[in-house]
C-alpha cells in the first residue's frame, strides 16, 4: 500500500511538471522571469533588457576571471553560429563573464566523436546527454562530474524552476550527473508525415492505427512519387523505445528492459518482447519493399536535412504535441507536416532523463559551466538566442511569437528540447499559441513504469557493459532499419550478446531493480 501511494505522489509530481514556467530566484530585480497567471499555471513574461544572473544573484561578475566554456550538444553546425556566439558573449560576459563556444556535433556522426572526445579526455565544459544517448554508461567511464555542490552553489535557479522529480528520477546512486531539461514528460511514438502530399495523393491518414496499416500509404507513396522516400531514418525506426513502450531503466543503450505497461518487474532482452520482434519484421518488410533509405543504417544526413530537400514523406518520431509544426519551421515546410500518434502515452525513468546537460570531469571551470546551466533554465533571452538565433536577424518579435525573416535558415538548430527550460521558449507563428498548456494536457493519462524513478548504476558491469556496445555497434542500427535479414543477424546478435556478458548486465540491472522497488515499499 505504501508503495502505491509514494509511486501515485511520484507521478501526480511528474505529470505536474509541464505546467510549470522557470521562475526566477526570488532575489532577482530582473524582468526575466515567469509569472503565475489566473489560471495557477506559469506563463513567461519575455524581456530583453534584464541584467540579472538570475538564480546566481551572489555571483559579482567583475570578480570573476574570463573564461571560455565549450558547449557541445547534438544537431547540425549553422551557417550564422559566429554571430549567435557574438550575441550570447556580450550578455554572457556581463552576467557571468564568459564567453562561449558552440560546438554542435551532427546527428550522425555524434556516437563516434562523443565516444572519442570522451576516451581521449578532450576538454569540455558543456555536453548534451540522455538516456538514449549512454548516460549511465559515461558516467560509469567518470565523463561527467558529480553536480551536487555545484548546483546547490550555483544553480539555485534550477532549483526553483525544476520540479524535483526531475532531479530525483536523473540520479544515479543517489548523485545528479546531469541537469535535465525542463520539458514534457509523458511519452508516445509516432510518425511525422508531408500532410500535402497525403492530400496530393488522395491519403486518408485518419485510418492509421498501428505501423501495419502504413504499408498502404507507403506503397501509394512509392508508386506515385518515386523520388521521394516513403520512410526516412537515420537509424531507429519503430523499435524504437518509445514505439515498443519498454523501459530500459534509464539508460536505453545498455540491454535488459521491462514492459513499460505491465506490472511485471522482471529484466529482460528487448529481443524476448514480442512487440520488439514485430516491430523488427516490420521495418525489415517496409525495408525490402523499397520505403526505407537504402543508407539508414549509415547515413549521417539528419532528418531535418532530408526534409529540407523535398523528398522524404515521414519520419518516426517521438511525438509531443506541435512536433510536427517544429519540424515544419525548422524544415522550411510550414503548414506541410502533420503528426499521427500510434502508440499509448508512458512515463518511465527515461524521460526525467530524456535530455541533459552535463558538465565534463575534463572541464576546467566546472563552476562557470554551472552558472551557464543554470542561466539556460532561467534567463529568457540567452535561451532563445541559443534556441532561435538573433532577434530582427532570424526572427521577429511580437509578445511571445516569433515570424521568420529570410535569414531564419542561416540559425535553425531545431534543439531547442535538448536545452535548458523549454518553457521560457518564445513559439513560432506557425504554432499553438498554447503550445505550452498543450503540454500538460499531453501528460494526463500517461501510464507510468513500475520502475519509475529508477536509474541503473552501470559501475559494477562496466566492463561487460563496454563489450555490449560494441555488439549493439555492429549489429542493433542495421537491424532496427530493416537493412540485412533477420533470421541470419538476429541470432548471431543475441549470440554475440551474451558472449558479451549480456547475462551478467542483466542480472545486475534486476538486482538493482529490486533493491529499489523494496525501498519504495
């Protein structure tokens, strides 16, 4: 009984979340802050004029030595980055005096050169993680440092304006290692589809259900745009974690999951799931009909790039609400794409962990890099700079809605989910003037794990865990894109696994697992 109270409170906390704007600290005199509005709910108050540290109100910035902090975070290099660095550096200078590197690394090519960057303790301040991006693993190899000091020193902003199950649910043996964004929770999996040429073609998507019933799409698609791909991916497709709805227990690249909807706690491969396999004979059919890229398994053309030529007509995607209207901005196909969600809506672990940012053990001001966190979840102009790019340069400003100029496409990372505090973010025209109220509403009903709040500490396995990847390498990217026959690869995959020490990884997980449930009893 106590255990399903303290999960219920954990997840009425969780799907509270969303609501929530980023308040300024209460001893901030600036304009850049989130204010209660009559609903109870938050909404931002933009300002551009504030030059509050906001949440670092004891940091006197001229005591401070200049420093350049290196931010590295996953998307495509922008052709007007130089200038966004410009603009961040004046006001970053004069609330933390620092100055800034991007360094975006492109979808494709991030797993190599993360990895590398990380085995040849390449100095970093800032860098982007997540769950499905090896966060327990790097921090079981020591990439990133202990954040507790720091965010208590530094990062009060923080703080105040993320909700705790955030911080809670990012631990790992009781430590944050990242700060995780502050977004939407609930999860769901779908797909994200060119509306105008489903008109074109005389498509009723409102039949869509399940990832079967695309094969008639695709096939008309096919036939009538042959220069146009049915199904772009650049790697997962609908085994995807958010399409099979299994938890990894915080950490979707290390092997071993339970059913995200069931009430079984029991680890296991994702290869024993049968909504897994049927996810893999999927693909491999839509794959071997001539729907997917030939190149899915090793493309490094992002699928923002792919849309931006005109000749993709859906990708997978993890669907929030307005996904379809970000991507349409971002793409240059405002008022072209539309979204179909195909699975249930969960909350699991991984989506306190969905998006980070951490701070490097290579970093050497670790302290200045968290007074930029936390500036990312607190001051509304750096966030958007970062975001958007400069105002009457790559957008204009009305309230909080942007318009695009014509140099909106020189600054259109498209990541904004992956930094700092989504709900300072300024909308595009384009989108819901709501957007951010859609977002709550998204997180109501979301069945939750019974794992919830459980992150797996890949210390005592590190070594097998290490061997696993390099399996996964091989074998998971061409097998979740359809691209080589499953009866030949699938068994020499689990094969290979367990040479591996995928049963010692499991065991592991399962005796954490358990641990935990217990505490929460």
């Amino acid at each position: 009984m106590k255990h399903m109270k303290r999960k219920a409170i954990l997840l009425l906390t969780l799907l509270l979340v969303s609501a929530l704007a980023a308040t300024a600290c209460s001893n901030s005199t600036g304009s850049n802050t989130a204010k209660p509005d009559d609903g109870g709910t938050e909404s931002v108050a933009p300002s551009s004029s504030s030059n509050s540290t906001e949440g670092n109100a004891s940091v006197d910035p001229s005591k401070l030595e200049p420093y350049k902090l290196k931010l590295v975070y996953e998307g495509a290099p922008q052709a007007d980055e130089a200038l966004v660095e410009e603009a961040l550096n004046k006001l970053l200078t004069e609330k933390i005096n620092a100055t800034i590197d991007i360094a975006p690394i492109d979808w494709g090519a991030w797993d190599d050169k993360t990895n590398l960057m990380i085995a040849s303790r390449e100095p970093v301040d800032i860098i982007f993680t997540a769950s499905w991006n090896g966060y327990a693993k790097n921090v079981a190899k020591g990439a990133y440092l202990d954040l507790g000091t720091l965010l208590d020193q530094y990062g009060q902003g923080i703080k105040d304006s993320l909700d705790v199950a955030f911080l809670d649910g990012s631990k790992i043996g009781g430590k944050n290692y990242a700060i995780p964004t502050n977004k939407e929770l609930a999860s769901a999996g779908g797909i994200v589809y060119r509306k105008d040429i489903a008109d074109e073609l005389g498509i009723d998507m409102s039949k869509i259900q399940k990832i079967e019933d695309l094969d008639a799409v695709y096939k008309i698609v096919k036939e009538k745009k042959p220069t146009m791909y049915p199904l772009y991916t650049t790697g997962g497709t609908f085994a995807s974690h958010s399409f099979v709805e299994l938890d990894y227990l915080g950490d979707t690249t290390i092997p071993g999951a339970i059913d995200k909807n069931g009430t079984d706690a029991t680890v296991k491969p994702s290869e024993e799931f049968p909504q897994y396999l049927n996810a893999l004979k999927v693909t491999r059919d839509y794959f071997q009909k001539g729907y997917i890229n030939r190149d899915a398994a090793t493309t490094q053309t992002s699928t923002l790039d792919a849309y931006k030529t005109g000749n993709v007509f859906s990708t997978v995607e993890p669907l929030k609400p307005g996904k379809a209207d970000e991507l349409a901005t971002a793409t240059g196909l405002d008022g072209k794409l539309a979204q179909i969600t195909l699975t249930g809506k969960t909350v699991a672990t991984s989506e306190t962990t969905g998006a980070m940012l951490a701070i490097s053990s290579t970093s050497k001001n670790p302290e200045r890099a968290m007074m930029l966190i936390n500036l990312l979840h607190t001051d509304i102009e750096i966030i958007n700079l970062l975001n958007f790019g400069i105002e009457g340069t790559h957008f204009t400003l009305t309230g909080n809605v942007m318009t695009q100029t014509e140099q909106s496409g020189q600054y259109a990372p498209g990541v904004a989910w992956e930094l700092g505090n989504q709900f300072l973010n300024y909308v595009w025209n384009t989108e819901a003037p709501d957007k951010w109220e859609q977002f709550k509403s998204f997180n109501k009903g979301a069945k939750s794990s019974v794992a919830l709040g459980f992150t797996f500490d890949s210390e005592p396995v590190k070594s097998e865990v290490g061997a696993l990847a390099n399996v996964l390498r091989e074998y998971q990217k061409v097998l979740e894109t359809g691209s080589v026959d499953l009866d030949e690869e699938l068994p020499k995959y689990i094969a290979d696994q367990k040479s591996a020490g995928l049963d010692k990884v499991i065991a592991e997980k399962q005796k954490q697992l358990n641990e935990f449930l217990a505490s929460q009893k």
